[in-house]
C-alpha cells in the first residue's frame, strides 16, 4: 500500500507555507519581532525580520496603489460622471424656473 501526501487529510489540501492573516496584520507582525530581536541584541535575526517587513510593506503598498486606480476609473467612466451632470442640471434647471415663477 503506498501512502499519499493527503492520505490523513481527508482529502483536504493543505498549505502550511501560507498564513491566513492579511499583509497588513503580517507586516506588524514583522516589525514588532523586529524590534524585539533588535532589543535582545540579535542583529541578523533582526535583518531578517526586517526583510520580511520590507516584503510585506510592497504588497500593501501596491494594493493600496491597485485600490487608488480603480477608483480614479470609476470616478473617470463618462456614463458615472456624466449621468451625475445630467442630474445636478436637470435639479438646476428646476430650481431656477420655480424660482423664476414667484
């Protein structure tokens, strides 16, 4: 009988490597152990903390850019934009006639 890797998992797969915890809450993480090896005196364990921090911080980064763009296209769609206009007009255009009547 040969055994699988998934043979006691119950057909579930599994991703030890993976943390289910957001980059923002890993990126803390790092530089709060950062720190703590920095204050022990632990230099390269302190680097390498660090390094993992630095790595964290350019996927936050760039979702925050990612996030940035989509709502500058959503702000920039003409039919969005344009059907705002055509509403604030059209309110306008109410106002200034019911205005003109008294």
């Amino acid at each position: 009988m040969r055994i699988t890797p998934n043979a006691f998992s119950n057909n579930e797969r599994r991703n030890n490597f993976r943390s289910t915890q957001s980059a923002e809450k890993l990126l803390e993480k790092y530089n709060a152990l950062a720190k703590e090896a920095v204050s022990s005196g632990d230099r390269i364990l302190s680097e390498n903390y660090f390094q993992h921090a630095e790595h964290f911080m350019r996927i936050v980064d760039a979702k925050n850019l990612n996030q940035n763009k989509n709502k500058i296209q959503v702000s920039n769609k003409p039919g969005v934009s344009d059907k705002l206009s055509a509403e604030n007009n059209k309110t306008n255009q109410h106002r200034s006639i019911e205005d003109n009547k008294e």
